[in-house]
C-alpha cells in the first residue's frame, strides 16, 4: 500500500528529494545495472504466468543480451485476448487495479498495475511535481495541502489512478475533486474548477498540453462572460479579480488565466505538448514542465528543474530503441525483427521508436509503443546529470510518409500554421490517393475567412521552411502534395456533440491531427453539412 502522506512530510526536504529525485545523480553505468536487475526478477516473475510463457523462451534467459536475442517484439495485439477479458488467472501477478487507453474507432486497451507497479508509478508522479515547482537542485517547494488545478479523467484512464495516488501520497488537493463531475463535461468540470482556483488559487497547474490550452480558452472565456454574483463578493475573489484586471490593464489585453493565478509549475505531459508549448505560455505565463507517459509503462521519463530535455526512470520500465533506419526496413517488410539498441548507444540528433518491457509483474515484454523519441545529448551538463536527454518526437503512426522524401508530423504542420499565421479551431491531416497521385490532405476549421487556394500556397511555402524535406520535394521532384478543405465554423463542435450523444468516448469524440481514419473523415464531412466521397489513404 502507499505510504501515507504524513510519514513523508516527516522527512526532511533533503530526504524527501532524494527520495523522488536522487536517480537524477546516478551515472550511466548505474542506471543500466538498475535495468538489469530488475528484467531479471521481471524474467522470473512472468515465467510463472501462462502469458509470459507465451513470449519466453523453454530456457530462461540468463542476461539482458540473452533476453533481446531470444524473445520477439510484440505489440497489444499479442495480448488482446487476455487482456481484453481481463483474465487474470493468466497474468503473473495479480492486478492491485486495471486502467485502459483509448484505442482507435472507440477501442479501449487494458493494462493492469500490479501494486508494485502502483507504487513506482505514484513515486514517478511526486518526482514530476516536485521538479515542477523547483527553481534549483534540491528545493522541495511543496506541502501537505497544495492545490493542484487540473482536468483530468477519472479511473479507469491512468491520470485519475494517479491523481488518486498523488492525494494519498502527498496529500495535494485536486481542483476539482475526481469525483465532482463526470468525465464527459469537460466545459461544466472547467467552469467548476475556475470558480474553486478563482477563491482557493492554485500554485500548480496539471492536464494534457491540448487541455491545458483548451482551459486556458475556456477561463478566459469565463472571465470575459462572468456576471457579478454573491460569490464574488468573497474577498480573495475581489482580490484576484482587481489584480488581474490591473495586469490585463498594463499589458493592454484581456484577462487570461495567468492575470489570476501566477503558478509555481506548469506541468503537461502527452506527445502534443511541444506543439502547444508557446500556447500554455500565454495562458498560463509560463513554459510548460514536461513527463511523459504511456498507460502500458507509466510515466516513463521526465524533466529536471533546468526544463530542458527528459531522462528516462530507470526503475519504470527496461528500455529498447530501434533505429529509425530500422524501422523503416520493418515498416517495409512486415516480417522484419527491427534490431534494437540500449541506452549507452544512443546518438544524438537520431531518432528511435521506444520498446519497453515492465517490471514488477506487469505483463509487456519487449512491446513497441509506436512513439518515437529523439536523441538531444548524451547528458545535461548544466544540471550535472550523466544520463541521455531524450524529448518524444512523434508516434510512429503519426508520421506521414511522402514518396520517401519525407516524414511530416504534427509538430512539423503546427509550426507551418504558426508561421503563416492561421488561427483555427481544430485541423486534421492524412495522406490521401486519387488516380494514382499523393496528396497530404488537409481538412481545418480556420477562424475567420481564408481562400482555399490562398492558404494552400501559403502553407506549403511554409511546410518548406520548416522541414528541408519536404522542400526537397518541391525543389528536385516539383512535387506539391499539400491539398486543403476548408470547413465551416462549428464543424468540429458539432462533430465532438454527435460522438457524445452516440456514447463514444471521451477521447474519441475528436478526429485525431494525423492519419484520421475513412470514417472519422466522413463523418467530419457530415457535420461540415454536406456530403463528400472520401479518397482512400
């Protein structure tokens, strides 16, 4: 069980971050011996488990080497069937809770946290918030009683176990409680949360980069629309609102959040994050400190107080990197083993897709996540830190492929849209096939009026700056793949609303930004008014 939150505020702050933190001090040499030995109680764990038998070979594995060379990269599909059902005769330990991610076409995958797992996990998630709100190494500037501002949803979804964990461990205070609203109003859970942060305050802000933007939107909003009401009357309401009028004031805008509450960290986590890093800032007044996690791993690495690249925990999971040029051979051929590479020989400047395998009885061996991270150095000289600093790129699914030229990805399109200027409400992109020809389709909302042929060419002038790639094509091969459709205002709310009403989940009441499948493009159509016969990608 976790330990309770009173006996770590016994400790003193020098324990507390050596505690969370000290894996920060490790060498690169330590941090593989912590990986080995731990795949080795992981080996023996799941040779117990009818499903680990299913992956491991007849004689166990006596080494880390040994293990890569004899059990094949697997992927959920190699354990839908268990896990699906949630047969828990077939796992090695048994779950302390079961979580789910959201799978494409309203799909959910499984993954049960042993208590264990549990534990590290919620270890992981207090080592986020106390680098979160440090200014240097060593400080501890939280206490029993912080106020963490944050949307997220409740269990089943990873963020509420460890939300939940959070509460129990440190004992920070959620705005709004897990359990106030649910999970399927997010506006009514925002407006909720921006009246309690609005008289509580809140020193610490927490969600995905995309919601972080879309509260940023939503209190602003809220602010502008308010009506005065008994409940402003409270004096740290009167307070916090002629404050952050004053603010507004003399930088000669509206209220935005940051007017209310100058956070002490500003935490986002999610694959979109470095998209809507300079979003979060002007919402929030502060550059965003990152994790990242993935609900079959945990959080899998994070920051240090420099906010600079992320170094992976070495007690999360062990860890694999395929090479991006192997990646592509297996990309290729299906019944390509993609070799894979460790920690120490990571270059920087390459990219790799990410293999996991659990520990503590979890049960994923040597499992592709399908993100790809990017190597920034061998360390962080500034911090002292003598690991890899790794940011995550992309998903490996997310990466659109034009005539082998090159690899366009959300970070890539958002920065073009940036640099051309275009406001929108929401976009999605996709490779489409019309009589023979490649087109990188496309399909935004844009606020305010824009010519199609226009933005066409505007954006593809600025997809070439930003990717010497994707100029290349333009350049050697004359090749002008960008094709845009512009929709009518409301199209993706309206989109968000049939989803909901059909039942669908929360996370898939959004077409996703990169590769949308036939159907979420057709049913966009529709909600943009009309019909359209949709290519095939």
């Amino acid at each position: 069980m976790l330990r309770p939150h009173d006996t770590v505020w016994e400790r003193d702050r020098e324990g507390v971050w050596q505690k969370y933190c000290g894996f920060l001090d490790i060498s690169l040499d330590a941090f593989t011996g912590i990986q080995e030995h731990l795949l080795a109680e992981q080996i023996r764990l799941v040779d117990q488990s009818p499903l680990g038998r299913r992956f491991l070979p007849a004689s166990l594995p006596g080494s880390a080497r040994e293990f890569r060379e004899t059990v094949r990269l697997t992927t959920y599909e190699d354990y839908q069937d268990v896990l699906d059902a949630r047969r828990e005769e077939f796992l090695a330990v048994k779950p302390y809770a079961w979580v789910h991610t959201s799978g494409r076409g309203g799909t959910f995958r499984w993954v049960p946290y042993t208590a264990m797992a549990y534990e590290r996990f919620v270890d992981a998630g207090a080592a986020s918030l106390i680098l979160a709100a440090a200014e240097a190494k060593g400080e501890v500037n939280l206490a029993r009683g912080t106020r963490l501002l944050c949307n997220i949803p409740r269990m089943p979804y990873l963020s509420g176990l460890l939300g939940l964990g959070l509460e129990d461990r440190l004992g920070v205070r959620l705005i709004p409680p897990l359990d106030e609203l649910p999970d399927s109003d997010f506006h009514k859970k925002t407006e909720v949360a921006f009246k309690m942060a609005l008289r509580e305050g809140a020193p610490i802000i927490a969600a995905l980069g995309s919601v972080l933007v879309k509260m940023g939107e939503g209190m602003a909003r809220h602010t502008r629309q308010a009506h005065f009401t008994r409940d402003m009357l409270h004096p740290a309401v009167l307070w916090r609102l002629g404050r952050a009028y004053a603010r507004a004031l003399l930088a000669g805008r509206r209220i935005l959040p940051k007017d209310l509450w100058p956070a002490r960290a500003i935490i986002a986590w999610g694959m979109d994050t470095d998209v809507f890093r300079e979003d979060i800032r002007r919402y929030w007044g502060r550059l965003p400190y990152e994790a990242y996690s993935a609900t079959e791993g945990g959080i899998l690495a994070i920051q240090s107080w420099t906010r600079r690249g992320l170094t992976l925990l070495p007690y999360a999971a062990y860890y694999e990197f395929i090479p991006e040029q192997e990646w592509l051979k297996a990309r290729g051929d299906t019944s390509y083993q993609p070799r894979t590479v460790l920690a120490p020989d990571l270059e920087p400047g390459k990219r790799y897709e990410l293999v996991i395998t659990n520990f503590y009885g979890m049960p994923f061996l040597r499992y592709r996540l399908g993100h790809f991270i990017q190597v920034l150095s061998r360390e962080d000289d500034a911090a002292g830190i003598h690991l890899p600093q790794v940011a995550f790129h992309a998903r490996a699914d997310d990466l659109i492929d034009i005539a082998n030229f090159t690899r366009i990805d959300e970070g890539t399109v958002h920065r073009a849209l940036r640099l051309a200027g275009v406001h929108y409400e929401d976009w999605t992109l996709r490779k489409e096939t019309t009589d023979g020809k490649t087109s990188l389709h496309l399909y935004i909302e844009p606020q305010g009026d824009l010519a199609r042929e226009g933005l066409e060419s505007v954006l593809h002038e600025k997809l070439k700056e930003c990717d010497p790639f994707y100029n290349d094509l333009d350049r050697m091969l004359q090749i002008r793949p960008l094709r845009v459709t512009c929709l009518a205002p409301g199209t993706f709310a309206l989109y968000y609303e049939e989803k909901m009403r059909a039942g669908v989940d929360l996370a898939n009441r959004r077409p996703p930004r990169m590769n949308p499948l036939d159907s979420e493009i057709r049913d966009l159509l529709q909600a943009n008014g009309h019909e359209v016969k949709v290519e095939v990608s």
